[in-house]
C-alpha cells in the first residue's frame, strides 16, 4: 500500500501532478486544494482570486473546516493506494512514502493564473501576492507552520517553471523506482 504526498506553492501543478500520477500507477486520486476550491467557488469565477477571498472570510480560515479537511486526508492516507494532494500534507500525512514538494519563481505563477484566469500578469501578480500572504498567515494561525516550511522536510523538492505535468510524474515515479515503493 503506497501513499505519496504533493504539496507546493499554488499554481505549481499539485492537482493535476497528483491526479496524473494517480491515474498512471492506477492509484486513488485524493485533493484537499480541490475541496476548498470547491467551497471557495461562491467567491469568484476566477480561481485564484476566489480562494484568497474566501481565506479572508471567517468560514475559510475556520479551524472546523480545516479539521474536517484534514480527517479527510488521513482517512484517505490510511486507506492506502492514494496520491493525496494537499498543502500541508508532508505534514499532515507523517507516515507517506514519497513526500514531493512543487515550486517556482512567483513571476512564473503569475503567468499561469494569468492564462487561467483570462487576466493581466500585474493583475494575475496581485491576486497571487494576496493569496500566497493569507496562506501563509492563516496556516501559520492555524497550525503554527508555513505551507512553505514544507520544503524542508519533503523527501523531493521539483522545479516546475520548465516542466511539463507529463515530465514532472516521470521524476516522481523514478523516485518511486528508486525507493522501491513501485
């Protein structure tokens, strides 16, 4: 029973790296980011900027509606057989097997929710500062870390400013190859 952890900056390519690889080794696909955005989605049409203001509300940066987001990640790490995509997972899933963490320069990241989001890079830019501050904050609030200390514990850290989804599962899986855990 394998179970392998993504987390990262956002717009790094958590979800659809998670649910690739997912789909590749025929495993269960898991994604708090997806639940929240799901919630978030009353916000904004726009993705980015719908979760930062739903962080900025009282039910989105509630301790329940965490709590109940975490349950849900272990529950799915102790079932096993799982990518779980997630935040805080490297901390929050103590016992996965492989632990990735995905980044890139904040300028890369603009261009993405840019493109996504059918808005200027400066716009893009703004949205993403916003975003990335109440994160920051409002985990750091909540569970007494930053999403970005993550990166420290993660068993790799991938750059994904020049990689495709497709190159960026290979790395994760000649990890895996490498482990032993596939």
């Amino acid at each position: 029973m394998v179970v392998i952890v993504i987390s990262g900056q956002s717009t790094c390519g958590s979800t659809t790296t998670a649910r690739t690889l997912a789909e590749k080794l025929g495993l269960e696909f898991f994604s708090v980011g997806l639940k929240y955005k799901e919630i978030a989605k009353k916000m904004s049409s726009k993705e980015t900027e719908a979760v930062a203001k739903f962080f900025s509300t009282s039910e989105g940066k509630s301790k329940s509606l965490h709590e109940r987001l975490d349950e849900m990640q272990v529950e799915a790490a102790e079932r096993g057989n799982v990518v779980i995509d997630s935040k805080l997972g490297i901390r929050m899933i103590k016992n996965a097997d492989l632990k990735v963490y995905l980044k890139a320069p904040q300028g890369i990241r603009a261009e993405r929710v840019a493109k996504r989001d059918g808005i200027s890079i400066e716009e893009a830019l703004d949205v993403l500062k916003k975003k990335d501050e109440l994160e920051e904050k409002n985990f750091y609030d909540l569970y007494g870390f930053h999403p970005s200390d993550q990166e420290r514990d993660a068993d790799i850290v991938i750059d994904t400013s020049d990689k495709s989804p497709e190159q960026i599962v290979e790395i994760i899986i000649n990890e895996l190859k490498r482990r032993g855990k596939i």
